[in-house]
C-alpha cells in the first residue's frame, strides 16, 4: 500500500515542495548578483536558500536547469504583463512608450534578473534560453509595437541590438553609470524605440 503524505503544520507536501522550489530560484538570482554565475554551484545555491542538497535535486536536476527556470521566472511573467499592456492598443508612440515602461518597470524591480541575462555566457543552457527569448521577443516586438516586417532584415538587425543593448545600458544604469532618474531612463528607451521604428527604410 503506498503510504499518504500528511500536511505538515496544515501545508501540504505540494506547497512545501513548491515553497522550497521558489526559494531555491530565488537564491539562485540572489548568488549570480552577487558573486557572478561561476559561483552559482548546486551547494552555494542550496546553502542560501538554507536548504540541504537533496532538497535541490527534489526540484532541479543540476545548476543549468534552475540557472533556466530562473530566467524564466521573470522574463515569462514580464512577457506577459507587456501583452496586457499591449492590448489596448493605440499609436505606434505609445505602444513603444507602454513597452519602454513595462521593461523598465519590471527590470529595474528586480536588478538580479538582467544580471543573470548578460551572465548567460557563463551557462551554455542559459545562454540557449536567452537566445531563444531574444529570438522570441525581436519579431514580436517588431510586429506588435514597432508595426515592422520581422522578414525585414535590416529592421531585424536595428531591433536586434536595440533588445540585446537594452539589457546592458539598463545594467550600468541600476550600477549608478548612467546618472539618470527612472523617468529620464524610461523617456530615452522610448525615444530611441521611436526612432528605431521611423527607420531604417
């Protein structure tokens, strides 16, 4: 007969799973910011979420698989509140001042997200993610806010460094680089989207 799993102090197994796991993806974002994603290891990991290693391999296989479920525990969720924001519609000017707001917004919330961004060449797995959401992202982009042919390859190479020199320039600005308040920021993201939407013919 296979045994039951009680609720322990009235959580059950799931959620406690499901808390650890979060905790861990957390911790993960946490030691990348940190310490860089060289001293992300499944041990440095577990040890800043105070769990033991076998809680780790109880959700994740190896430090890939989470360093991945990490990035997409923000870039999902930001996807998709920029596709609420979308939904209304309006100018091209002001899908790109909505679109400008929602990454500032989300990215600047939570710092350690664009730090494991451009860390992504320290993970092969991770850097594959962040491909594949750049490469998700541009002709979305493209299609739904800039009103451009993502067939248009000089369109799709302006968009391009636009999303990829984003993550930098929004790095050094959370560093205190770029001496600008988040409206200031904020307007020139939207200013140069503008731009990048008027050209090139």
């Amino acid at each position: 007969m296979a045994s039951v799993v009680r609720p322990y102090r009235g959580v059950s197994a799931e959620d406690r799973t499901r808390e650890r796991r979060e905790r861990l993806i957390d911790a993960s974002l946490d030691v990348v910011s940190e310490s860089g994603i060289a001293a992300a290891t499944v041990e440095a990991i577990a040890g800043h979420a105070g769990l033991s290693k076998r809680y780790f391999y109880e959700s994740f296989r190896d430090r890939d698989e989470i360093l991945v479920a990490a990035l997409d525990s923000v870039f999902e969720p930001m996807g998709a509140r920029l596709r609420s924001a979308l939904a209304d519609g309006g100018s091209t000017d002001d899908r790109v001042a909505v679109t400008a707001a929602t990454l500032v917004h989300t990215l600047a919330d939570d710092p350690r997200a664009t730090r494991l961004f451009l860390a992504a060449p320290g993970s092969a797995a991770l850097e594959a993610r962040r491909r594949h959401l750049v490469d998700e992202f541009t002709p979305a982009l493209m299609r739904d806010v800039l009103d451009a042919d993502p067939d248009d390859a000089r369109r799709m190479m302006a968009t391009t460094l636009m999303v990829a020199g984003t993550t930098e320039v929004l790095d050094r600005w959370l560093r205190g680089d770029l001496p600008l308040s988040r409206e200031e920021f904020t307007d020139t993201l939207a200013m140069l989207g503008r731009r990048l939407a008027a050209a090139p013919d």
